[in-house]
C-alpha cells in the first residue's frame, strides 16, 4: 500500500480531473481508515501539489451544500513526474 499523499497523485494520473471529494470516494476502500483521508487534508494535499507544478486547477462549481469544490488535473508535466517517482 502507498502513502496516502501517493495515492492522492497517482490518482490524477488515471483520471482526467477530481476535486477532493472524487478522491475521498475512490481512495475510501483502500484508505478509509486513515485519519487523513478528510476534506480538509486532502484539499490541503491537492493545493501543496498544486504549488509544486505537479497538478492544476481546471474548474470549481458550488455543491448542493454551498461548499466550493475545486477540480484539479495532472498535466502532461505533472502526470510525467508523478508516474516517474510513483510506480504503480
């Protein structure tokens, strides 16, 4: 099993973008337990990846609740990096 914040990039590489939510739901079986595996820290995941140039934003819309989701995708770039030091 690979580290949570692994899992989080991996998975915009498989996908063509995700907001945190889409993540939590797919990383849930294999991860739910993880204390980490929360809005509020994989936000904070997806912003520090953001940061480093590995993923960026495409879109953002208001959910049913009011809450901002944000979706983010791996350009070629970032997929590139993240599936050189992230094998599957």
């Amino acid at each position: 099993m690979k580290p949570l914040n692994y899992a989080i990039l991996k998975h915009f590489t498989k996908v063509k973008e995700a907001c945190a939510e889409d993540v939590i739901e797919t990383l849930k079986g294999e991860y739910g337990k993880f204390k980490a595996l929360n809005r509020k820290d994989v936000i904070s995941a997806l912003m520090t990846a953001e940061a480093n140039g590995l993923l960026e934003e495409s879109r953002f819309e208001m959910d049913r609740a009011g809450d901002l989701r944000i979706y983010y995708h791996a350009h070629e770039d970032g997929a590139n990096t993240i599936n050189n030091y992230i094998k599957d």
